[in-house]
C-alpha cells in the first residue's frame, strides 16, 4: 500500500492559491497601465536640491555674459553651433584626447553626469578639443565611444585652431594654451562652465555673494576630495542642472 506524500499536496496546494488569488491582480495592473516597462528600466537619477539659492549670472560690464557664437564638427561628421544648444541646459569643457593628466578625470566625471540624466533632451554636454590637428573627427569619435558616452546632445567638436582657443580663452576665460614641454604639449583649464537655456553662462555664488563662475571637474563625487584637500564640485554641479532644468 502506497503512502501519500503529504508535502507534495501541500506545496501543489499552495501554488494553486497564489494561482487563483495572485494572478488576475496582475492581469488587472497590466489592464490599467499600473505596469510599465519602466518599473523594468532605469529612471533618472533621484536627486534633490538643497541649495535653493538662485543661480548667478556672469556680469560683463554690467551685462549677463552669453556664450559667443561658435560652429564646429562633432564626432558624428555634423555642423554644430550655439544655437543648437539654446533650449537646453549644458555643460563645457576643454580638452584634448591623448591628455595623459586631468582629461580622464575630466571626462570620467562628466560621464557621470551624463548617467544622472539619462532621459533629458534638454540636457547636453559640449566637449571642444585644443589639439585639432590630432583630434579629426574619426578620432573624437572612437574617444566618445570608448567613454560610454550614450546623450546624443554630447558632442566633441573639432575645427580651426585660432578659433577653438580664442572659444576656450575669450569666449569662456578658460584657459588652454599648447605649452612645449607641457605633459601631452598642452595645458588647459579643469573646469566645467554651466549654461541655462538661454545661453548664458550660470554658477553658484561664494559667501560674498561673488559668481563662483565655474565648477571644478577633476575631482569626482566619490572621492569628495584632491590631495591638496579641494573639496569636490560634481555634487553641487548636479543639483545646480537640476535646478536649471525644473525651475527656470
């Protein structure tokens, strides 16, 4: 005479409940749209804002300073100018691809960055090189990719030389200079300007009330600080987008 296996029956019992009670719940969210594909995807990184001050403008001569114009060749093989950025919060950097000193940590962070807002169109990043003559535009693309960078608003431009430094050193007052004997040839500034739709240059302001007018961008948000004890900017660059993409 065969035994019944009572665990068996109950394990098949319970299975049967969840079926039975479980299932059409399911069925109902799905029916109501109360289930998405983007439960299943990555939204935009959850971030507030604590700094609730006002952005500032940089004053020239008692006017907000706008980015002068500019048109260059992205990684892409495209025409890209200022205006193509109006509409949209961005940010500028700077740099050149074989840099062997602060570049990567530039560009690390500004990734970064770009993950924090990966589903805003009104978001970009204009990288420009100081060393056109290596950077064509077939190079600058393999660099994009080999960073991960996924924001079609992320463009590395390349173009003429005396325009790309007098963008970098007049237009921005962000230094970049080809230096012999300099690491790479070049040195440059590591910082990142911010610009709001309208394309003016923004920042936050120091304790006098002084436009700060640019953000550090080598050191990144994990490691809070540098050796020499400069405390990290990635976090409160965040915030300041942030801020620029919801309020204004």
């Amino acid at each position: 005479m065969k035994k019944t296996n009572y665990s068996y029956v109950g394990i098949s019992f319970i299975i049967l409940i969840f079926g039975i009670l479980v299932i059409p719940k399911i069925i109902d969210r799905i029916k109501n749209n109360d289930v998405t594909r983007t439960e299943s995807r990555s939204k935009d990184v959850q971030m507030s804002v604590t700094d609730t001050t006002t952005l500032s403008y940089l004053m020239i001569n008692g006017e907000a300073k706008k980015v002068i114009p500019f048109q260059f060749v992205n990684q892409d093989g495209d025409m890209i100018s200022n205006a193509d950025f109006i509409g949209k919060v961005y940010l500028v950097e700077f740099f050149f691809s074989t840099c062997p000193t602060i570049c990567p940590k530039m560009n690390k962070n500004l990734v970064d960055i770009q993950n924090s807002f990966p589903n805003r169109p009104d978001f970009g990043i204009a990288s420009f090189t100081i060393n056109p003559d290596y950077d064509t535009q077939e190079v600058l693309k393999t660099y994009a990719e080999n960073y991960g960078v996924t924001n079609p608003n992320w463009h590395f431009m390349t173009g003429d030389k005396d325009a790309l430094y007098n963008l970098a050193n007049t237009g921005f007052n962000l230094y970049a200079a080809e230096v012999e004997g300099a690491d790479g040839g070049f040195e440059h500034s590591g910082n990142f300007a911010l610009i709001d739709k309208e394309g003016y240059i923004r920042s936050r302001t120091d304790a006098f009330g002084n436009p700060k007018i640019y953000y550090k961008g080598i050191i990144s948000q994990l490691e809070q600080f540098d050796e020499d004890g400069e405390s990290e900017d990635i976090s409160a660059l965040k915030e300041d987008i942030l801020k620029l993409l919801e309020n204004e």
